[in-house]
C-alpha cells in the first residue's frame, strides 16, 4: 500500500534491535542541542537524529514552561540525548527552544508512549505543511490489544489494590514454610493470608480477564506486557520551579528519562506485532498517521479569547460571592438578638448555632490565636487564614437564601443530600409525584448527629429527596448548577431572595468555563515568528489515536468541546480555531454515521438496503422532514431529538429497560417511575422486541430493531469477534474465552458498532490521502471528532478539495456495502448532506457562536450539497480533465469477509427460517417457527439437505437474494420452502433412505422446479431491474412489527 510504503520499512528497522538494546551512555554531554552517542565513537553535535526509527521521550518544567529542557531518542544505531539552550546557560528564557527532527525532509519513524505529548516539542511540526513523521503510540496499540472498557476497570483497580496489599503481608511463601515446620496444622489453616490467596483465585475464576489487562500509564503497560517494575519518583524532580535543581541532576535525570525510553521501546516490540495481528488492514495503520497529525492554527485572537473570558469570569464570580458575603454577614448578626430568632427559622435553625466565648486571661485580656471567639461555628467554618469563603455550591448557600423544593424548605442529611420537609399528612400527595420518601426510622440516628431536637422535627415533618437526574439512588449535593435552572424557571425550585436566581443564571452561565478553564488555559500555543500579515498560532492537539478499547481517538479538551451557546461563557472555543491568510477549512459530519452502520449490519441479512425497518427507516427518513428515527423518538416520547439520539444510541449499544426508564426521568421530570418503566418496556417491546432461546443462544423476535440487535450480537458473541468491514479484532479483555461471569455484552455490542465507526473514519482519511496526492490539492487533516472531519486548504482549491471529500464519502459508503454482502450504494447516503467551508472551527457553517464573552456575530461560511458543487464551473472542468484509471493491472485477492462468517453454520432453508423466526408476531407462532428449525439443524449433513441447498439456492439466491425480490414474493419463496417439512423428522429419516430415487421424488421435484420457474410473481422486468429491488413492497414487511402511536 503507497500510504505505508516509506513505513514499514523503517517499523522493520526497529523491530530488529530485538531485545539486544545497546547500553545508555555512561556519561551524558551537558551540551545544548543534539548530542550523538553511537557505540565505539566519541559524542559528536549533531543539528538531528540521522536515523529514521527512533523511540523518542520528552521531559518538561511543567510549572515553569511548556517546553522541553531535556530529552533522549534510541535507534539501531546509536542512542541521543538534547539539552535546552536554557539550561546551559545559552539563553535567557526557556520558552521558544523546540527540538528539531528534520521530519519536513525525510520520513521518519517516531515511537513514543502517549507520543502526541513528544510531538508537541518537535521544531518542524509547527508548520502548516504536513511533515514525513509517522507518530506511533504506544499507549494507543496497548489499549487496541489489552485495553479495558470504562465498566471493568473499578474492578481491576480492586483487584490491582489486593495485589499490592498481599506482597506487603508478611506471610510469603518462605513465612509460611517456617509455620508448616514449626506451628501446628490448624494454626497455619487459619492463617488470613491464605483466606486472601483464596480471593484472589476467585477473583481471577470469575473474570479471567483481569490476568490480560492493566491500565494504560507506562509502568502499567510495562509490567502487564515485559514484566518490567519502572518507578516514577525521579518524575517528579521536573515539578521544580528552580532550573538549577535540574542542572544538578543532570546525569540521574537523562538516565530517567532514557529508561522510559527503553521501556516504550521494549513495549513497542512486544505490543505492535498483536496489534498488526489483532488489526490486520493496511488501512487501519495508515489512517493512524495523520490522526496522529492533527493540528489547530490560530492567531491573536486566542489570547484575546483568554483575557476577555477569564475576565468576565472573575467578575461575575466576584459579584455574587460579595452578595452573598453580605446576606451571610445579616444573618451572623442575629446571634447578637436575644430572641434566637433562628429557632423558629426551617433554615436557619440548621446551621450551628453554637458560640463558644472568648477565653480571657487572668488579667481579662482574650488569648491569642483563638479562632473567632463570639461567633457561631457555621460561620467560623467559612474562613481559612482570615479569609471568607463563599460561593454558591457552599453548603450553607441554600439554608442563607432559603430556598424551597415544591415551596417546601430544604434540609441537609449527608447521607441523602439535599431533602425537603413535607408537613405530616400530605406524604401521598408527594409520593404520587414520584418523589423518593425516606422512613423516619432510617434517619433519625444521622439528623441527631447534627440536631438535638431532630426527634421533635419528626414528629410534625416528613423527609423527600430532592430528585438527581441520575435516579433516586443518588445524592443531590447542590442546588446552585446547571440542572436544576429549569426547575427555577419553572418554580419547583424558588427562594424568596432575587439573589438566589441570579446566583443560579452566573453559575449555569459560568459552568462551561468553570468545567474547562483550566484545559483552555493550559493549551501549548506556539507563534511563528515570522508571520508578517498577523500573528499565527498552532496548537498541537494531545491525541491518543486510539484511547479507548472501540479505537475511537481521545483528547480532554478539543474532542469534547462543546457548540457554541448563548448562555455559556466561553463556549465559542472552537471558533477561536481560526485558518490562517489565504486558507480555510473544508470538512463534513458523516450523517448518523453509527446508525447506518448498525442498520446496514441489519441489512446485510437481506444483502438489500431497507430491508430491515431500521434500515428503511434510515435509508428514507430525513431530520429535515422530521421523518428519521431520531424524530420519530422525539414525538413519540414528547423529549428533543437530541434526547432521542441519546435513548436510541443506549438501546442499540445494549442498554436495558432500567437505563432507558431512568433516561426518560431524566428528559422529562413530571413521569413517574411506574410510567417511565411502562413507556421504555413498551418502546423496547416494539423496537428491540421479546427474547427466547434458540439452539442455546438467545435471539429476539418481533420488533422493528430485531434482526440488527441478533446481527450485532452474533458479532459480538463470536470467539474473536471482527468489525465486519476492515476484520478488527476486539481487545483481549473483551474476548468470550476471557469472560466468565461477568459478560459486558452491553460494551461488546458498542464495540462492534463504534469499531466500525472508526474503521469508516480511517477509510475516508486515506482515500483523501490518495486522491488530493493524485490531483495535487495542498490540504492536510486538521483534526477528526468520532463522525466530524476537517481539512485545511488553500482558498483556489477549496471546492476541489470539497469534491474530492464526497468522492472519498462515497468510496467509503461504498466498501461498507461490498463488505456486508451488497453492492449498490443508495444515492440518499452516498454523499455528505453537506460539505462546510469556513474560516473557523464550528459544528455548522450559519452559526454566529455569539456568547456572553462573545457578542460579534462570526460571518457565515459555506454549506454545499453535491448539486451545489456539481453546478460549480471549476468542478465540472476538473471532472471532465480525470482520465480513466485502469483498474485490470491490480488484481482483487479473494478473500473471506468477516460478515461471511455470521451464518457460515446455516445452510439452505435454515437461512429463511432464521429470519422468520425473527420477524415472527407472536410467541405461539416463534415456537412453531423454532421446532421446525432445530429439526432442521439435525438434517444438515444428509442427502436431503444438501438437495434442497441446491434448490434453495438456485431459486432464490441465483435467481435474486431474498431482499431482491420484494414482500410478496419473498414470503412466498419462503413458505414455499416450507412446504417440505410438514413431516416429522422421524418419519423423513426413515424414508429417506428408500426415497432417494423414487419415480414419486423425481416427479414431486420436477413440480418444484416447474412452479418455481413458472411464477408470475417472478418477472424478468423485476429480476433485470437496475434499481434491482420494489421499495414499496417493504411497507407490508413493516407491518409486521409492532408500533407505538405519537
């Protein structure tokens, strides 16, 4: 393959140090820049690394500077160490000395753990020109191979505990020698460390893959792959803020830094050949290079975002909390007022009113260092060093501006959270609204403990939870946040201060900068020093190209930005991602990329699209119309369609009834529990539909998702599942062999989908990277988001770069169809909705990202849809201008696709009987439908069977695939096949011998054969059709399925 060509030949050159890895240098040159060190040679400055392979670490003064004061590469060759200009003493600033590579001249290797941090310090990647460098990761092949899923690795992170916790007992193996020769037998049973060996056996009997996984920091993935112990206590030397520390460690700490280099290279050697065994396609490596490349280019206007935004930040924050300070200040001086007049106060009766008075010395002067004697302890609580704090998550916030849950006042138990007080009679008229009720017995222990006269309380209040949008299992823990601003606006949460709700508004309108102030703030911005026309700017993104075990890439700040909002301060973070004087961004979403994916497995049942009612559904529906499945969940459930898309994507990922009723709690409040779980049970009836056994593995029947849910779990049900596209294996901690109780098929069914969805991503990136080198388009990746993706280009080439992308769509499009058995691709999902062009980073083209730190509309950019860019004078030039490329010089290897593999064991009528079984309406007629299949899979190796293959195939696969041939007739077809095994397999297996070559046999076959051929339903008009399959037959098909009316 041209794209990894210049690599693998390098990757070859590193692999072959093998575990011979040449001795570090005894003596390291404290010299600035590049120092070589090749064995028998003296050290010799060198401006770079001459090698192509390298495996390569950085190490930072991160509380001082971004960038690098030392670091150290190994190749084949020779070891290298560099030195900052800084720490000699040949510069006077640390910032600005970045390590050159000379990766803009020659293609290079470079292999480092988590390398987009390394990356970042290289000198030639802050070009706008893509450099030669393929980065690869070490932490990402490990998560590929041995990585864990979000839901396994509390359980890791228990069992990694009692390890460590068992090699600190004394009682080693040598201990307990010492017992058996001196202690009796029944004091060496009972010893607890063998009770402990015992948990550690079961933990390992229930979940195998405990032994086949660790976590992804460096001295994890050593030890889990090499065996190797590495420390991490000399790292934090670098957390220093005096550089001198460093030169008088200089020896120790390039020593540190070269053993990690030594150790990534010892993981690399032993990770990647998995990888490329467990990822066999060409693609799935290319594509890593220029994820692995991203880049966001900026100019002046980030740091003018920074100033402005934390500005704003900082009054804002300042404004409510000097309110709130003097509401705190009146309520303190009420312990002057005889009358206690908190007493009688719901709030203010909770705070501690408790003064302790000042202790005086004999001569009646007050100690010294006493802590605010005279005031109350609540209050003395607010101060650390003299200094109030107090903002509006405080826990006294709520009790000093009185807010009311439902108009009822709010109590504080840290047990449950946030309560509020029911007068005792009205406990009904709560518990009908859903609300959670907490038994007095089980309080009143934990109220004491904080209120003397908690028992009298009780008597007259009774206790609910404040409601967290997680379910009632959880604890509300504050009232000032982003979620429950609605339930101000509509009253369930109120206060009789004006104080209160303007607190709220700043804090909801503060959270997005609150939540990622630190993230933006931090970003490594680099400035060309030689930009005339203004001052450009490149942020280097932290990517993990594949962070999490799907191979989706991860990074904390860009791959989670949020769109801009009008209530959010600082939201408009994309936008400030701004391509430089004569370039723009050109880039498209994939249209529910994760949908089709799911509904084309579906499909590939039928080998037609549409042929499921999920796969019609989204072959059809349109968000423009309201008419996808998206907005179909959205009027018929009464929730956005944004909420849609989360509830549809938890149930194709396996998400039970129990998530899907605490989503639509979540969306819509005023549903009870009872009513919540009724709705999902009813939606996950029709959709994903009822479950039964058959031949030991569980199969659902009767719903609109059926066959995609069947489809999707016998990928994920395999030995060593494959995504059925690109063969990418799943990771070992997710294999059958390695599971035992505990399945996570809810994760292997999002691994099988979102794998894809990565394996379409890396598609498209390298068919862009063939066809701009093929017409010669300077553009580069910028950066991909899951299902969004961004190219920087010159302006004068901007639609042909646009073209180009649809065409890479449809090439895309295009394999998914071949790979799961259909050849066509629909003309509705071939190419982009839309492509973007825009000389900013935003998720569509006509947003104007004003936000409170953002006033200024940003000007639109362009959205054009295939019409558009055929309609473009440019384009039509340039299509005319592409010669033909002859295809016959390359030869298609045959190869078996992993979606071949899915009913390898079906044969003949069996095939159809699967489906009926999973389009059956009833269970009555599923049983039916599944005796006859089990006695058919018993049949399999005789004469009978392999003759009525024969005529199974000849009729209906030859002839057209069961989706070919529309409703009617497919039905017919099948009942047809059916036809033959009205007789009991006892008595057709003891005829079958004697029947073989009857005069009655050939005759019935001949009448077979006869009707087959000579029906009407069969035309050749519909056989030879181009389209090749009747769409509206499929609304009968559809009919099938349960509905639920909006």
């Amino acid at each position: 393959m041209d794209s990894l060509e210049p690599y693998q030949e390098i990757i070859k050159e590193v692999m072959s140090i093998g575990r011979a890895v040449q001795p570090m240098p005894k003596k390291w040159l404290f010299k600035s820049g590049w120092t070589r060190y090749a064995p028998g040679k003296k050290p010799e400055a060198v401006p770079y690394p001459s090698e192509k392979g390298l495996i390569y670490d950085v190490e930072v003064l991160y509380k001082i500077s971004k960038y690098p004061v030392i670091a150290t590469a190994y190749s084949n060759r020779a070891w290298y160490g560099w030195v900052s200009p800084y720490l000699t003493g040949e510069s006077d600033t640390l910032d600005g000395h970045l390590i050159p590579m000379n990766v803009q001249n020659e293609e290079k290797i470079i292999i480092g753990h988590n390398v987009s941090y390394d990356r970042a310090r290289i000198l030639e990647e802050y070009d706008i020109t893509q450099s030669k460098a393929f980065y690869l990761d070490t932490m990402s092949l490990h998560v590929a191979v041995s990585g864990m899923c979000s839901r396994q690795k509390g359980k890791w992170m228990k069992y990694h505990k009692m390890k460590d916790e068992e090699k600190q007992k004394e009682g080693s193996l040598v201990k307990f020698r010492e017992e058996v020769e001196s202690e009796s037998l029944k004091e060496l049973i009972d010893n607890p460390n063998l009770d402990a060996d015992e948990t550690l056996s079961s933990f390992l009997e229930d979940d195998p893959w405990l032994r086949t996984s660790s976590l992804n920091g460096l001295q994890y993935v050593a030890h889990h792959h090499c065996g190797i112990n590495i420390t991490k206590e000399t790292r934090d030397q670098f957390s220093t803020t005096n550089p001198q520390e460093i030169i008088e460690n200089f020896q120790k700490l390039m020593e540190y830094c070269a053993t990690d280099v030594v150790t990534t290279y010892r993981v690399f050697h032993k990770v990647y050949p998995e990888f490329r065994e467990l990822v066999p396609h060409p693609v799935s490596l290319a594509a890593l290079r220029h994820i692995s490349q991203s880049f966001l280019p900026t100019n002046e206007a980030w740091e003018k975002y920074i100033t402005r935004t934390e500005q704003m930040y900082q009054d804002s924050v300042e404004k409510i909390e000097n309110n709130l300070k003097k509401m705190c200040e009146q309520v303190v001086s009420l312990k002057d007022d005889p009358s206690q007049p908190w007493l009688n106060d719901p709030w203010l009766s909770q705070l501690d009113w408790t003064i302790i008075p000042p202790k005086l010395t004999k001569k009646g002067t007050p100690y010294r260092r006493q802590k605010m004697p005279g005031y109350p302890e609540w209050y003395k609580k607010l101060f650390s060093k003299d200094n109030m704090t107090l903002t509006p998550k405080s826990r006294v916030t709520p009790l000093l501006l009185k807010l009311s849950w439902e108009g009822k006042p709010v109590y504080w138990l840290d047990s449950k959270g946030w309560c509020f007080l029911v007068d005792k009679g009205e406990e009904e008229k709560y518990k009908k609204k859903n609300y959670t009720y907490l038994e007095p017995a089980r309080i009143v222990e934990e109220g004491l403990a904080s209120n003397p006269d908690f028992p009298e309380l009780l008597q007259t209040k009774s206790f609910f939870k404040v409601p967290h949008e997680e379910g009632p299992e959880s604890r509300t823990t504050t009232l000032m946040s982003k979620p429950f601003l609605r339930y101000f606006e509509q009253g369930i949460l109120s206060s009789e201060y004006d104080l209160a709700k303007d607190a709220l508004n700043l804090a909801v309108r503060n959270s997005y900068w609150i939540s990622s102030r630190e993230r933006i703030m931090n970003q490594f911005v680099v400035y060309k020093k030689d930009a005339i026309d203004s001052k450009i700017g490149m942020i280097i993104p932290q990517i993990i190209p594949m962070g999490t075990i799907t191979r989706r890439a991860v990074e904390n700040t860009w791959l989670t930005a949020s769109n801009a909002k009008k209530s959010r301060l600082g939201s408009e973070l994309k936008a400030m991602i701004q391509s430089p004087p004569g370039y723009c961004f050109v880039g498209a979403d994939v249209d529910s990329e994760e949908l089709w994916v799911a509904s084309l497995v579906g499909d590939s049942v039928f080998k037609i699209h549409g042929g499921t009612a999920i796969g019609w559904m989204t072959l059809e529906g349109t968000k423009s119309e309201g008419t996808d499945l998206h907005s179909k969940t959205a009027k018929i459930l009464g929730i956005s369609r944004n909420d849609a898309k989360v509830f549809n994507y938890g149930r194709i990922y396996g998400a039970g009834v129990k998530f899907a009723t605490s989503l639509l709690k979540k969306f819509n409040p005023a549903l009870t529990e009872a009513d919540a779980r009724k709705t999902a049970s009813e939606l996950y009836a029709a959709t994903k539909g009822q479950s039964q056994t058959v031949n030991k593995r569980k199969m659902w029947f009767g719903g609109s998702e059926s066959i995609v849910f069947n489809r999707l779990e016998t990928i994920a049900e395999q030995e060593h599942p494959k995504t059925p596209v690109l063969g990418a294996g799943i990771t070992s901690a997710l294999q059958k062999k390695n599971l035992h109780s505990n399945t996570f098929l809810p994760s292997r069914i999002n691994w099988a989908i979102q794998s894809s969805g990565v394996d379409y991503l890396h598609l498209l990136v390298v068919s862009m990277e063939y066809l701009l080198k093929r017409y010669k388009v300077d553009a580069r990746l910028c950066i991909t988001v899951h299902d969004e993706i961004r190219y920087i280009v010159k302006k004068e080439q901007k639609y042909k770069c646009a073209m180009i992308l649809q065409i890479a769509n449809l090439w895309t499009r295009a394999m998914f169809c071949h790979q799961l058995g259909i050849d066509e691709v629909p003309q509705s999902c071939a190419f982009f909705s839309a492509v973007d062009i825009d000389h900013v980073l935003r998720k569509e083209v006509d947003l104007d990202c004003c936000t409170p730190s953002n006033p200024t509309a940003i000007p639109p950019g362009e959205a054009l849809t295939i019409v558009d860019l055929l309609e473009k004078p440019e384009i039509q030039e340039f299509l005319t201008s592409i010669e033909e490329v002859d295809l016959s010089q390359y030869p298609v290897p045959k190869t078996v696709k992993p979606s071949d593999l899915l009913d390898q064991d079906l044969k003949g009528p069996n095939k159809s009987l699967m489906i009926k079984l999973q389009i059956a309406t009833s269970l009555d007629e599923f049983k039916k439908l599944r005796r006859l299949f089990t006695s058919n899979l018993r049949r399999n190796n005789t004469k009978f069977m392999e003759d009525y293959q024969r005529d199974f195939e000849n009729f209906v696969i030859s002839s057209a695939t069961l989706g070919d041939m529309g409703d009617s007739i497919t039905e017919k077809a099948i009942n047809d096949i059916d036809l033959d095994f009205d007789v009991s397999w006892k008595e057709r297996s003891s005829k079958s011998s004697r029947s073989k070559n009857t005069s009655a046999t050939k005759t019935r076959r001949k009448r077979k054969e006869s009707r087959k051929i000579t029906d009407p339903g069969l035309s050749s008009e519909m056989l030879d059709s181009d389209f090749n399959f009747h769409l509206e037959n499929i609304a009968s098909y559809k009919s099938k399925h349960h509905t639920i009316q909006a």
